[in-house]
C-alpha cells in the first residue's frame, strides 16, 4: 500500500526523544514505530580517545547482555576505513581474525561508475589528487573468527566499523576436536596441536554456513543480480545512517530484520553511532548505561 503524504512527512524526521537521562548520550527517533532506531554524537572520526574508551566500554556490556538474549554478534570493517591508521594492524591480525572479503552498501545505492578519461586525464595532469577510496564500492571485512572485545579495540573510531546481531544458527556449530589423550602426552605433538588450532579452523569453517550470508544478498543485492561480481560476493549487508532507515518504505525497513535483531554501526554521515532494532525486540541500553555509570564512567561531551 502506497505511503500517504502524512505518514510521509512523519518519517522524514529524526527528533530527539525526551532528555531522558536513562538513555543520554542516545536519542531515540519518536513519531516513527517501523523500528526502534537511536543516535548518539561523537566529537569527530576518527573519535576521541576518551569517547572512544567510553564507547568500547559500552559495547562490552551491551553486547553481553544481548549475548544473554541468545543474540551473536558479527563484526564487520569497512575496507575504505583502512587507511592510513588501520591497516597494519589490520595485517597483522589477519592470521587470526581472517577476514572476509564482502560488500556493503546503503539500501537502493546505486554501485559506483568506472572512472572516465576526463577523471583519468585529471589525474595524469596533475589537476586532481588520487583518493584510494573514490569512486569505489564500500568493499568491507567480516571477522570470521568472532574475537569482539579485541576487533572492536582495534578497529572501532575509524568511521567504518559495524556489527549486527543475529539469532544463533545450528549450521554453524562445529563439533568438538577429540584429541587422543596420548598425542597431548606428546610434548612435541602437544604444542603442534596447539599452535594449529584445530578447533578454531573447524569453528570458521563452520561459521561460513551461516544462513545470514545467503540472506543478506537477497535482502540487500537484489539489484545487483546482473552485476559481474555479484555471484563472487559471500555476502552484502547494509550500511545504515539515520536518514536512510528514516526515508526507506515501512516494508522494506521490516526485512530488514528478518536478517537481523539489531544493527550497530559508526556513521560518519550522521557524525556518530546509529543503532537500530527490530520493533519489540527489548534493547538493554538504559541497563547498560546504569552499568556504566555504576562504575563511575559518564560519556565525555569532548
């Protein structure tokens, strides 16, 4: 059913909910029920190091207690945030957080044009300056090996960092390496074992089962069907600002959550953190900032 004038109007606006301060520093969206979407500011990108700190802090318990929902949380990083302070640590830990390669992407974004020969011409002129992240798809990482704490450390204040939270999928169970008592009994088998890390390469391996990955292409690369790289593509997820949760219709935004429960992510364009959850679900943010304040951590305006 086509969206009236006035219900248009109604969600074509982020108004702060009451100064509450149960929820401070987020501001939840009123007069819009589609979902339960919320915004909370940062000074800049990349984010100061005392709001930073605070931030992770909160991430820490609200991802734990939505871990007690029976929500897991997937991490993903934008490719274009790399540079020029993340990628050696990015490198660095590729070992052990094997990151996947996927895209991301406004929903109904348009993928990005090849270059011209004006652009080409410009830059062999010297009349324009080379931009590693113009013109280019917002190519991103999934973490495949869920390490929260340490990739949101590494990687969260950059501008591009994202995590969604979905329902457990028994797909991606992997069952449990038995290892003969008398190989551990073997100092040299012992420590081959360990280094190898058989139990986290067959957990990977079964996390790439999870059913969100298909989903996500359905969901959000409907369009791009026809593009070359799309067969080539594990999976594409949203990249989420308030404006676009706000003008996308009601039916759309409800898929959205078919996906997932809840969506975190940094928004340069929103000069903050978006979260946005499916209607109903109960979102632990007043707990976890009674938590935090319980530890004496109040969230720095600088």
């Amino acid at each position: 059913m086509p969206e009236t004038t006035e219900l248009k109007a109604r969600r074509t606006r982020l108004t702060p909910a009451s100064e509450s301060h149960d929820l401070l520093p987020w501001r939840r969206a009123t007069d819009f029920d589609v979902c339960q979407l919320y915004w909370m500011p940062v000074s800049s990108f990349p984010m100061r190091q005392k709001q930073r700190m605070w931030i992770l802090r909160f991430l820490d318990v609200f991802a734990e207690k939505l871990a007690r929902q029976e929500l897991c949380c997937e991490q993903f990083l934008q490719m274009k945030a790399l540079h020029p302070d993340l990628l050696k640590p990015f490198i660095k830990t590729a070992k052990e957080f094997n990151p996947v390669f996927g895209l991301s992407r406004r929903p109904g974004e348009a993928m990005p044009a090849l270059p011209d020969m004006a652009y080409v011409k410009e830059l062999q002129e010297g009349r324009r300056a080379y931009d590693h992240s113009e013109g280019k798809p917002n190519y991103c990482y999934w973490f495949l090996y869920r390490r929260g704490r340490e990739q949101r450390e590494l990687f969260l204040g950059h501008g591009g960092f994202t995590a969604i939270f979905v329902k457990p999928d028994p797909a991606t169970k992997a069952p449990e390496v038995a290892i003969p008592k008398r190989a551990l009994r073997n100092p040299a088998m012992r420590e081959l074992i360990e280094k190898s890390s058989l139990q986290g390469m067959l957990d990977g391996a079964f996390a790439l089962k999870a059913g969100f990955l298909a989903q996500s292409k359905e969901l959000f690369g409907a369009d791009l069907r026809d593009a070359p790289e799309f067969e080539g593509l594990p999976y594409i997820v949203p990249l989420l600002d308030a404006n676009t949760v706000l003008r996308q219709p009601v039916d759309e935004v409800a898929r959205w959550f078919t996906l997932f429960d809840v969506y975190l992510g940094e928004s340069p364009a929103d000069q903050g953190m978006v979260l946005a959850a499916k209607k109903g679900r109960k979102l632990p943010i007043a707990e976890t900032l009674a938590a935090l304040r319980e530890e004496g951590l109040t969230y720095p305006a600088y």
